[in-house]
C-alpha cells in the first residue's frame, strides 16, 4: 500500500478510533451470560477507559455479554447519554455496568475515577486503557497543540490510569492491564507523528510495567489494532475501500468484535494467566515482520 493512501485511510480508521492461587480468573469466567442475563458468579470489574462508543464500546458489550462488571468511562458531557445507553446494553447482554466522566490525561481526574469505581463496585480488577484521539498533520504544519494534546491523552493517560489502577491491585497482588495501541506504533504513517510516537510509547510502556508489575501478580499486554471498519468507512467509496484492503493481507479491513474477542481472551480467560509484556496484533497481517 502506498504511504499516501495508507495515510489518508488511516486519518478515518484511527479516528473512529494472575496471579499463582488462580483465585480469581476461572474458567467459568469466561462463560457466556444465561438466557436469564443474570452476571457471572465470579464477574470481573472491569475499567474501560473511552468506552461510550467506538471500540472501547465494542470491548464494553463483549465483556458484558460473558457477564463482567464494567466501568465505562466517557471525557465530555456530550458524552454522557451515550455512555448510559452502553451501560444499558450491557445490563440487557447480562453484564452489570456504570459510567463514571473522567478526563484520562488529567491525574487527579484518573485517581477520582478509580475511587469512584471502587466505592460502586468495591475494586478493579481489570484496566484496559482504550481512550486515544488523533490530530493528524504534516510535520511541518503540526502545532504544538496537535502534538501535546495526543502526547497526553494517548500517553500520559495511560500511564497516569496505570498508576492509579497499581495502587488498588497491587494491594490484592492480582490484575491485568490490557493497553489498545495500533498498528501505526509498529510501522508509522505519515501525517501522524503525534500519535506514533504516543502509540509506540504505549508499546515500549507495556514491556516495562510488565516487569516491574509482575512481582505483584499483575500482567500486562498489548493489543495493536489494523485498520477497523467504522461507521465512517462505511461512508467510504467503495473502489477506493478496496484500494486501501489490497496492502493488506487478508484483503479486507478489520472488525470491531474482533478486537473485542482478542481483549477479552487477555482480560478474564484463565489461559493469560502466564502472559505478560507481550503485544497482540489484529491487523489482518499488515504488520507481518515487526
């Protein structure tokens, strides 16, 4: 794929865009909700940061519907309908859920959260650090404003969520962080240095914690989405769409519950209990090599 349309197709994909007891991640916390929709015995509370629409809220409806916990964070008050609804659907998959406003890239926001979710639920036990933005441009037009203002949401706020979520995990020695990064992290995109360099640092951040953090029985991983179908690429013509689908190989773009499937494997099935620092790729093979 040439850079050029990987550039101008990634600008619409992006935006849309345990421990040794084995106490707490069983096997039947992987089992779907019954037909009664009632949560899991053994439900995992689970904090998803930018979660009220796009794919953080595909990975809030999979977890709920095998009847986890989730906490489903929004930024803005336009937000705040949103979030309900999701909370909503998750409730009706079988799950139970609650929105919870906090700016990731604010600190003092992230550990107001964190004490908010506690209080409603009484701990954490999973964090996926799914909130990101984009501020696409040339390098040469690029403001130091677009740059900051990705530099701080997709990585300081990780870290700062990470922080926060150590502090209340650490405590039961047992957790799982799951970072979404993306694809650009690995392999670039022009016009979008901002969210590369955020994106890699996301990467390099998830070995590190992996190593600090395992002594406290506490894993962390990767997943780096490809370019995912959103309700903009719909919008997309369709010979351009498949332009864009020929540089990868499976010669199609990427679906949202996919991603999802990938976050719930490492978020609550017991086979990710020896897992740690390592990334996850849902690309459809353009990153194969990296």
């Amino acid at each position: 794929m040439k850079f050029s349309t990987l550039f101008s197709f990634a600008v619409l994909a992006t935006a849309s865009a345990f421990t040794q007891r084995q106490v707490g991640f069983s096997s039947s916390a992987r089992r779907a909700s019954t037909s009664l929709n009632m949560v899991a015995d053994d439900a995992k509370v689970i904090l998803v940061t930018g979660s009220s629409r796009g794919l953080g809220k595909s990975i809030a409806l999979e977890l709920g519907k095998h009847g986890q916990k989730l906490v489903i964070n929004y930024v803005s008050d336009g937000s705040e309908e949103a979030a309900a609804a999701t909370c909503e659907e998750i409730k009706a998959l079988g799950g139970d859920a609650i929105a919870i406003k906090a700016d990731s890239s604010d600190p003092d926001a992230v550990d107001n959260l964190m004490a908010e979710a506690v209080e409603k639920f009484g701990t954490i036990d999973v964090l996926i650090n799914n909130a990101g933005i984009t501020r696409d441009t040339l390098v040469m037009r690029m403001k130091p404003k677009q740059w900051q203002d990705v530099i701080d949401i997709n990585l300081s706020g990780v870290f700062y969520c990470t922080k926060a979520f150590f502090k209340v995990a650490s405590k039961k020695r047992t957790g799982r962080i799951i970072n979404i990064s993306s694809v650009v992290g690995q392999i670039g995109n022009p016009g979008q240095a901002n969210y590369a360099a955020a994106k890699g640092g996301v990467l390099g951040m998830t070995k590190a914690n992996a190593k600090e953090f395992s002594a406290r029985g506490i894993t962390v991983n990767c997943i780096c989405p490809g370019f995912i179908a959103t309700d903009m690429t719909a919008e997309l013509d369709e010979a351009y769409l498949k332009k864009v689908c020929e540089g990868i190989p499976l010669n199609r773009l990427g679906k949202p519950e996919e991603v999802a499937g990938m976050t719930r494997f490492l978020a609550i099935d017991p086979a990710c209990d020896y897992i740690t620092g390592h990334t996850f790729n849902v690309d459809g093979g353009i990153a194969i090599g990296v």
